[in-house]
C-alpha cells in the first residue's frame, strides 16, 4: 500500500463509537483499501492505507462520513 492516513478522535463516546465502527473494518479481499480501527480511553484511532490516492481518497470519504453520523447518533 503506497498511500496512508491516520486519524485520532477524541471523544467520551470512545468505547461504543467504535464498537459500532469496529464491523465495518472487515474487508473483500479484492479492495484496494485496508482499515485498522484501534480504541484508547477516550480516543478511537483510524488507519487507512490504500493502493492509491483515488482509492485513500473513496475510502476516507466513507470513512469520515461513518464515523461523523456514528458520532452524532451517540450525542443524541
């Protein structure tokens, strides 16, 4: 994988957000993508890694979209 990213959020919601999140880690084996999704106290970690930087780039969309909605589902 040539391209990465790696995003850390800090939230008191860390342990359900991503026990929510951690399903969708699993991937075909045929994606150009890998995701590792880790859990601090109060931080969920995101890792992505891709072939390429159109592919980082759909990943993270998605990606940043689950974790946005999945954070706004907690608050309420």
């Amino acid at each position: 994988m040539n391209h990465a990213a790696c995003f850390v959020f800090e939230t008191p919601f860390a342990a359900k957000l991503y026990e929510v999140l951690a399903p969708e880690t699993v991937s075909d084996p045929g994606e150009k993508s890998n995701v590792r999704l880790t859990c601090g106290d109060s931080s969920v970690t995101l890792q992505v890694e891709a072939e390429d930087a159109a592919s980082l780039r759909a990943s993270l969309n998605m990606w940043l979209r689950l974790v946005n909605v999945s954070h706004e589902v907690l608050e309420l």
